[in-house]
C-alpha cells in the first residue's frame, strides 16, 4: 500500500516537541505528531483530591483533554457544561498512564493537573498528549525539586505512546492520520515504558475480526516506535 504521505509502513510521522511553548504554566510543550499538534500544560495544586483519604500521603496525577473548535475539519462543538463520553475516555486514559510511571508517595501530597489542547486534529490526538503529558509532567517535577519542593523525582521510567492499525488491504500501519484512521478495519493505541513494558493496549477491529498474529506484529512494531519517541525527548533540564 502506497501511503498518502509516502511514508513506509513502519515510519512515524515528523515528531517534535517544544519546551515552554506558552509562559503562565509552570511547564508547558507543544506536540506535533506531523499535522497533528496539541499544547500540553503541567500545574502543580499544593493539596490532593478532596477523594483521597486524609490518611493516604500519595500525590495524585490528572488530566483533562479538548478539542478547539477549530482543530478538525468541520468545527466541533465546545464542551461547556458536559464532555462527551470520547472525551472522558481520553483524559482518564492520558491520567492513568502517566500515574503509571510515577511513585505517587514521592509525589508528596499534591496534585499534578495536565491539560492537554488539541489545536489541530490529523489522527493521534491521544498518543500525543500522553506523550506531551509526559515531557510537560517531567518538567515540572524537576522544577518542583530544584525549588527543594520534592526530595526525590517520583518518575520511576519514562513512557509514551503510539498508534497503530490495519488497512482496508490488510497492511499493519504505524502512526495512522486521519484518514488512514478513517478507514481503517482495526485501530489500535499502545503505551509503554522505555523498557518495553505495556501499561496500554486498547485495539478494535472495526469491520471484521483479525487474527492474534497481527495483534503480536502491531505490538512489536508499537515497541520499536516508542523507543524512537522517547529518544526524541527533549533534555529535561529547565
């Protein structure tokens, strides 16, 4: 199959991320997965949820997730009084995997809130606000520690995130834009640690079943793409 970016099968689109992309947040990065592009904030709230048990010392990790009006092709509705049942899905799966890799009792008893916009919408949008979720958390507990806030960073391994699918011909392909996405008979995203450990699998076959050969392929193709995202990393050094 002769993708419409001319990229191989296994390749990634063009993946960047910039540091203090806006200057209010205490740690902010703009994520683009080749037209894909989502700014991604970290804030650090002095106290844990109100839900936790005062007994219970350990930080907490959460994230909310958007869509502008603007960022697909037709505008989207913003979600004022109530989000959709996508957008709860998202933003409980970017908490989740970021709590994954990180000891929440080093965290201390305080909040960390990743807020994760998409600006534009190209398929993706999830893999790269973990990833920008990521970038943008480690940024902050850094800081957080230079500021004597933190005695140890609570991050225990790096992790990120990918997609993957399979197309109508049946070729398995990585990082799917929309209209790979779109059309597409299984849909896949994968998070992982550096290690190769997974903390995510969610796929679909979206029209018909497929064969647990192909789940294993996408996996190890996945694998390999999320060591290449976090050797992209920029130097959390700031």
């Amino acid at each position: 199959m002769n993708r419409s970016d001319g990229r191989a099968y296994n390749q990634t689109r063009n993946i960047k991320f910039t540091t203090n992309y806006t200057k209010n947040a205490l740690a902010s990065v703009l994520a683009e997965f080749g037209d894909t592009k989502v700014i991604v904030t970290a804030t650090n709230d002095e106290k844990k949820p109100k839900w936790m048990d005062k007994e219970d010392l350990r930080g907490w990790i959460s994230a909310e997730y958007s869509l502008l009006p603007t960022s697909t092709a037709t505008r989207c509705q913003r979600e004022r009084t109530k989000i959709s049942g996508r957008t709860q899905e998202i933003q409980r799966l970017i908490g989740r995997t970021l709590r994954s890799c990180v000891d929440l009792e080093k965290l201390g008893e305080r909040t960390i809130i990743i807020d994760a916009d998409v600006i534009q919408a190209d398929g993706g949008t999830r893999c790269a606000s973990i990833c920008g979720g990521f970038v943008a958390m480690s940024i902050a507990l850094n800081k957080l520690l230079k500021e004597g806030k933190l005695t140890q960073n609570p991050i225990v391994e790096k992790i990120a995130a990918i997609s993957a699918g399979i197309s109508s011909d049946g070729q398995i392909l990585l990082d799917l834009n929309y209209e790979e996405d779109s059309s597409a008979q299984v849909d896949s995203n994968t998070v992982m640690t550096e290690s190769g450990k997974i903390i995510e699998f969610q796929t679909t076959a979206e029209k018909a079943p497929y064969d647990i050969d192909k789940m294993y392929k996408i996996i190890d193709l996945s694998k390999d793409a999320i060591k290449k995202i976090i050797s992209l990393y920029p130097p959390i050094n700031n």
